[in-house]
C-alpha cells in the first residue's frame, strides 16, 4: 500500500514546449488592438510570454503602418532585439503573407534566426492560397543546412507529412539534427483541429519527430487537450486565435500561454524551459 499523497508531484512525462506565436501576418490592428505589431510590442509581449511559460517565439512583423513585411533590416534588428531581451529561441517565420515572394521568404534566413518555419506543402488558406511548391521547400531547406538555422516543418494537411518523408529522404536531416513538427489544425482548407485528426496524423510523423499541435480559432482548446493526451507539445499565440472565449478577445498573449502552461502543468507535463528546448531541438545559443 502506497501512499501518493506523502509524495512529491511528478511529471508523467516530459515538459511541454511551449510555442508563442504573438502576430502572424492575418489580422489587422485596427481590428485587434491587443495585437503586438511594433517591435517594442513585440518584445513586451516576448518578456511576458517568457515568464508565463514559452520557451520558443515564432516570428512575423510589421512595417511601419502595422502591415505584414518581410524586409531584411527590420527582421534583422528584431532578432537582435529579441536576443538581447529574453532567452527564447527566435523562429522567423518564412510563411510571411500569403503574397509574399519566394525570393523574401528565402532571404528571412539573412536574418540569422536561430530557427525558421518551413511550410512541406501548398494549402488552401480562406480564400487565399498558402504556396509552398517542391522546388521552392527544397531550396528552403537547402539554406536552412547551409546557414545552421533549425527548421520546424509546419504540417497544414496530411499531404504534407508525405512531403516531409520525401524531404527527409531526398535531401537528409536537418540542422540540429532532430525532426520538430507542428501541425497546424483548423485552417479552413487544411485539416480540421479535432482528437482524432491529431492522432492519425502523429501517427504518420517519421520515426523518432518530436511535434506540437496549434488549433486556429475555436480549435485552440481541443487541440491542447488533444495534443496533450497525446505526449504533443503546444503552439498558441495570436497568431492563431484572437477570441480567448466565445465574444471575449483575447486581452494578451501571455494569457494564453498562461492557459496552455495551466493546461500542461494539469497533464503533469509543466512547460519547458528554452535551454531544455534548445536541447531537445538541437538549436545553439547564439546570445
Ligand atoms: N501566414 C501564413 C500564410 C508560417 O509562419 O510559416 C503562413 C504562416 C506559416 O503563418
Ligand atoms: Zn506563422
């Protein structure tokens, strides 16, 4: 007979990894005030998700009149910015907008990120097009070898996981060395953010990947619970819910990562430190 309450709690697995996406490049300012669009935004927004449990930021920013831009200056001082100010590992996204050129999406790399997304396939995105061609993952992945940068390959539908094996097997592991997925569920176009979506597709990630899920919209919730019942690890930020509740929007980022933290700490899987990650992820530490 044993007696549980007499011990220390436990973590029934490993920390989650918390992903902070505090912008993305979908909605307006004028429409969500809350929305961290200068780099001094960003870098509050940054410090406060830090403290609250993130240990990775994914990246876009904005110009001057608050709209999605992926000029080389501006992404280079807020990589430094960032640096300077928290230990998060910095993930530019090279998604940018959805009419952003190849050529910048590639060049986002200039920058020196310690790590990037890389989108593994062309998806319908609302009533836009999100496009990834073969020709251009591939030489996206080839800088991300050349340059060091650790990719964390976003997996919109299950056609991209087959991509992601096929990139794997063509071109090799990534810098690092370790496989980081992110599913990203609920996207009207990709695949929907429910359980049993989830499961089918970790269940067709390669061999030995780590992944987190994030839910867009009234996705985010089940798609934390999901990914925790799961062993997943989580992405959450603006960038892909700005309504916390039904009519409530959502205040700061930091609140949720502080509901996904809450969340994971119940699962008995409290959030992970970026050191932790930046070994997990095989990503240097560039400060
Ligand atoms: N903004 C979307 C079109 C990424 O950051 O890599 C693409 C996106 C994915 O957000
Ligand atoms: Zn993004």
């Amino acid at each position: 007979m044993t007696n549980d309450s007499a011990r220390p709690a436990k973590a029934a697995g490993p920390a989650t990894l918390i992903t902070v996406a505090p912008t993305g490049a979908e909605s307006e300012k004028a429409a969500v005030p809350a929305l961290p669009v200068t780099l001094d935004e960003l870098v509050i927004a940054a410090k406060e998700c830090r403290a609250a449990g993130a240990a990775v930021i994914h990246v876009h920013i904005r110009d001057a009149d608050a709209r999605p831009t992926l000029d080389l200056g501006r992404l280079t001082d807020t990589v430094f910015s960032l640096r300077e100010s928290t230990d998060l590992i910095i993930q530019l996204s090279t998604g940018g907008a959805v009419t952003d050129p190849y050529e910048h999406r590639l060049a986002v790399l200039d920058a020196r990120p310690d790590a990037c997304s890389l989108t593994c396939g062309t998806v319908n995105f609302g009533d836009d097009v999100f496009m990834n061609p073969w020709g251009f993952i591939k030489e996206l992945y080839a800088k991300t070898l050349e340059y060091g940068v650790v990719p964390e390959f976003e997996l919109f539908d299950f056609g991209h996981i087959a991509t992601l094996h096929r990139l794997l097997g063509e071109m090799g592991p990534p810098a690092g060395g370790h496989v980081h997925c992110d599913l990203v569920m609920g996207v009207p176009g990709g695949m929907p953010g429910d359980a049993a979506t989830l499961v089918q597709a970790v269940s067709a990630l390669p061999a030995g990947a780590t992944w987190s899920a994030t839910g867009i919209g009234r996705s985010t919730v089940p798609v934390i619970l999901a990914a925790l019942s799961a062993g997943g690890h989580l992405r959450v930020g603006m960038e892909d819910t700005v309504t916390f509740s039904r009519g409530r929007p959502v205040a700061s980022n930091a609140e949720l990562v502080e509901r996904a933290a809450t969340l994971a700490t119940l699962a008995q899987r409290p959030p992970m430190s970026p050191e932790a990650a930046r070994d997990l992820l095989g990503v240097p530490d560039h400060r």
